[in-house]
C-alpha cells in the first residue's frame, strides 16, 4: 500500500531534522528520534522508535538517554506496561531555550572559558618578553579579545530572546530591523 502524504511529510520531516541535527553537532539518529517525538501525538516505546527509523536498540537507547539528559524529551509510563514510553518537549520556544541553554554550556562556555586561559597565560609571557615577540603576543590577545566579546553578545541575544519570549520577540526584531536600515 502506497504512504499517504501525511507518511511522506513526517518521513521528510523526520530525515531533514536528522540532517539539521548532524550540522548541529548531534547525531543524526538522536535528531531523528527527536523529530519523531515531537511530531507524535502520543507516547512512544523504545520499539516502536526502532520500527519506525529502523536503527538498533543500543542506538536508540543511548540516544533517548542523551535527550532525556538535554531535556528535550521526558519519560513516560503507562499503568500496567512495563515499557518506557517518551514524549517531546512541544513547545517550540521552551525547546528552542532547551537546545540554546545546552549549547550554551558544552560549546560556548568552554571556548570562553579557554580563552580566558590563555589570555592568563600571555600576560604571563608579556612580563619577560621585548619587540617582535611582544608584538604577536599583543596581537593574539586583541583576537581573543574579539573572539570573546563576540561570544559575549552572541550569548546576550540568546539570553534576551529567551528571556522576552514568543510574545515579545517579534517587538526586539522590528527594533533590530531599524539598525539594519
């Protein structure tokens, strides 16, 4: 029997969240099973994740745990069933703030909190240093610096979007667009 349109949307859906993912620096499975899950209407068991993306137990259950761990996903259980069942988060801004909030802390924070490394390490090596040498140690620090305010305001607009949310973010953009002028 032929899929139906719907079948073929949520496929499509399905493989190009997968995709999205994978640029995102997830697995494609884990964005796969996530897709799933906030595009199903009811709880789904580790089984029914395995028939429908067609991937290994271990997988999809080292994935569920990674987006349990996120929280982008929570466990569910059914009285009288022994299965764990899992739904997704639905509210696209609460996910959005999920997925910004856990980006955040394992990409943005390290690389900021490296960077504050080595600029403690080059004040070091300023003290003895003189002329040319001098000279690429000041110019590595001023890229630093501008790698680290990037961040810095980068993680203040995720910060403010998050914080005026869907009702007020339509407001901070049409104030942003004036700049763009």
């Amino acid at each position: 029997m032929d899929s139906t349109l719907l079948d073929k949307s949520r496929s499509l859906f399905i493989r190009r969240w997968g995709e999205m993912g994978a640029s995102w620096g997830v697995s494609r499975t884990m964005a796969e099973i996530h897709a799933l899950l906030f595009i199903s209407n009811q709880p789904l068991c580790t089984d029914d994740l395995m028939e429908v993306l067609q991937i290994s137990r271990g997988n999809a259950s080292m994935n569920l745990r990674q987006l349990v761990t996120w929280g982008l996903i929570e466990r569910v259980h059914r009285r009288g069933d022994r299965k764990e069942y899992f739904v997704a988060e639905s509210d696209v801004w609460r996910m959005f703030e999920t997925i910004t909030r856990e980006r955040r802390r394992r990409e943005i924070e390290p690389i900021i909190e490296t960077i504050g490394k080595c600029r403690e390490m080059l004040k070091e090596e300023l003290k003895g240093v003189k002329d040319e040498r001098r000279k690429d140690i000041k110019e590595f620090q001023r890229r630093l610096d501008d790698m680290r305010d990037f961040f810095t305001v980068v993680n203040s607009l995720f910060n403010l979007v998050v914080k005026v949310g869907e009702s007020r973010v339509a407001d901070v953009i049409k104030v942003l667009a004036k700049f763009e002028r």
